[in-house]
C-alpha cells in the first residue's frame, strides 16, 4: 500500500515538471551561464596574474646576473695588473761597500708604477732604488785589476698570502761588468732579466746600464767621496709600451763615513744624493697619468759589520719627483734591512726584507712610513758570485 503511494506522487512530480514554461526554463539556463562564467572568471585571473608576476622577476634577475657576472674577473685582471706594477717597485738594497749589488734598479721593473702611481705597490720608491746601486758598491768588482765582473741570482717574496691578488714572487739575475780607465776612474756596464712566478708568469729584460765613477776626495780616514754617472737604456717593453720611456741619465754623489771615532766601532754612515732625468716620448701614460721628468733622491744607510765577512745594514731613501709641467708628485720612500755575509773572496749570500710606499700616505699630509707593512713588504735572498 506505500509503494503505491510513493509511485502515485512521483508521477505527480513528474508530471507537474513536464509544464514548465520554456521561458522559465531559458532564464535557469542564463543564471546557470552566468555563474560558470564567473568562475571561470575566477580561475583564470590568479593565474594570469601569476604569468605576469613570473616575467617581471625574470627580467629583474636576469639583468643582474648579465651584468655582475663579469665583475669578478675584471676585478681580478685590475688587481692582476696592480700586483704586476707593485712588483714592479721593490726598493734597492743596500750592501756593504765591500758586497755586490743585488737588487734589480729602477728600470728593471715597469715604469707605469714610477710614472703613474696606481696602487699600494706604485708607492714603493724603486726611483729610489737607483741610488742605492751607487759608489757604496763601487768595489763590487776587483778594481785593483782592469776588468772584472760578477754576477747575481735574486729570488723576492711578498709577505702577502699566496693566494691573495697582490702576492707575487719574482726572480732576477744580473750582470755587472767593470773596466778600470785609470787609476781612479771605472767603466761600467749591467744588464738585468726578470722572470715571474705567479700572475702572466713572463719574463723579460729589465735594466741596462752604462756609466762612470770615481773617487773624489777622502778626508783623512774618516770620510771618503765618491761620484758617478751614466745612462739606463730603455731595453723593458713594458716601459716603452706604457709611458714611451725613451731612457734615463743620472749623477750621483756619494759619502762613507767611519764612526769608530765617535765610539762607534764596526759602523759606518753612508749618504747619497742622486740626480735623474727621464726622457719620454709622451708627457703622458698610456693610462693617462703624468710621466715623470725629473726627480731627487736622498739616501741614508747604517752598516755594522762586527765580522770580518759580514754584517748588518738598514737603509731609508726618500725620493721628490716633478712631471713634465713641472707639477711636484707625491714623495715615495724605500727603507730595508740585510745580513750579508762572504763565504770567501768569490761567494757571497744576502737576505733581507724591504718595503715601500708614498712617504705622507695618500692624502699628503701625514708621515706614513713603517718598519713593516704586511701589504708592502717583501723578503728576498740573493746569492752573488764575484770574480
């Protein structure tokens, strides 16, 4: 009896449905359109939204990494260069007047660093260097025959880290020659070739120099005079290349003094004032920076030698330098420290530390000179044989 009831109203229902309008029935269809549309609507605007975000951080992003991926190695390749011009300026040290010069002289490194003072390397004074190859090494050869010679093998260090930019580690030979004129006056000649260890790992020739020294006049057996000029060829590429370097010409006097007799025994004081003139074919650098024209160099040097084959020497030079619209530059100091000591009369070993910078820092003003300076010093060992 409820099945038949149940059937009975559900096809009232049914039947009832079967006379709906199709007017009604076409506006349930809009509403049913109108509401798929809207979410649709819906879907589709998060997503575009996300398509437009998404390009506008691939166009920020992507510039940065087209534009600071070069950084790095165009920052290494300056720095390169500063380390290759830094090495370029090692101070000159000072040997007993009885020991070979070792150390390479101002032409044996780039001018670039001389002429255009770029970075903490470009201080160091090696103009200043020039000076101390001078008469205090005047009995580098055996002047009591006419002709001598001697030779010299210098390996130098930065104190830096080995794999800081700035590091570097350069070997140099040198070979010096000597003719006695007359009894007082010497001929002589030295050449140099540098070879380098880290950075472009090149090698080339450095220095070559033709000149003359004498001794002037002795006052008593205290003080001893000494003179000395010549010319360094330009025989450095580098040199030529970058500041059209075209030469140098020198005159130096020189002074040894004996302090036993002011109670000082086994020390003596040794003074230089040393003249150059460069000669350039440009006023300017390849890098735009003023070339040096002229400059003066003062050089101080205290030796104790409490051993008949060796001793101590300290040394400091300040060097004033002037372009070539006579506008003075910044000063540049060198100062160093070396044992030196002779096997016999042939063989001799010398080791020391030297470093170097602009004298009043970068702003001028301020006495900037220190015994050791991490980013500026360097070690160097130089074996010399002598005939």
């Amino acid at each position: 009896m409820g099945n038949k009831f149940i059937i009975a109203s559900l096809a009232i229902v049914t039947s009832s449905c079967m006379f709906v309008s199709d007017k009604e029935v076409a506006k349930v269809k809009e509403v049913i359109e109108t509401e798929q549309a809207a979410v649709s609507d819906n879907n589709v605007e998060p997503q575009s939204a996300t398509q437009q975000t998404a390009p506008a951080v691939v166009e920020v992003e992507a510039p940065k990494l087209i534009i600071e991926a070069p950084v790095v190695p165009v920052k290494k390749e300056n720095v390169t260069k500063a380390k290759k011009s830094a090495k370029v300026v090692k101070a000159t040290k000072v040997t007993k007047a009885t020991r070979p010069v070792t150390k390479n002289t101002p032409e044996t490194k780039p001018a670039t660093v001389v002429d255009t003072v770029s970075t903490q390397a470009a201080a160091t004074s090696e103009i200043a260097a020039n000076s101390i190859t001078t008469d205090l090494d005047s009995s580098t050869m055996n002047l009591g025959k006419k002709f001598g010679a001697s030779l010299s093998l210098t390996t130098s260090t930065s104190v830096l880290e080995t794999d800081s930019y700035d590091s570097y580690v350069t070997s140099s030979a040198q070979l010096a020659v000597s003719y006695k004129l007359t009894d007082k006056i010497s001929l002589k000649a030295n050449g140099s070739v540098d070879k380098n260890f880290k950075g472009e790992r090149d090698q080339s020739f450095s220095s070559a120099y033709l000149g003359v020294s004498a001794p002037l006049k002795d006052f008593g057996t205290t003080i001893s005079t000494a003179a000395s000029g010549g010319y360094y060829f330009p025989v450095n590429a580098d040199q030529r290349r970058n500041t059209s370097y075209n030469g140098r010409a020198l005159g130096k006097l020189s002074a040894n003094i004996d302090l036993r007799k002011v109670g000082l025994k086994y020390v003596s004081l040794s003074l230089s004032t040393a003249f150059a003139k460069n000669f350039h074919e440009f006023k300017r650098t390849a890098s735009n920076g003023a070339n040096t024209n002229y400059y003066i160099t003062n050089l101080v040097a205290l030796t104790y030698a409490p051993f008949a084959k060796g001793g101590l020497t300290a040394y400091f030079s300040n060097t004033t330098k002037w372009d070539y619209e006579n506008e003075r530059g910044s000063d540049s100091f060198a100062l160093g420290q070396s044992f030196d000591w002779s096997f016999d009369k042939n063989f001799a070993i010398s080791v020391g530390h030297e470093l170097g910078g602009k004298t009043y820092g970068y702003t001028g003003r301020q006495f900037d000179v220190s015994l050791f300076d991490k980013s500026k010093s360097s070690v160097y060992t130089s074996l010399i044989y002598t005939l």
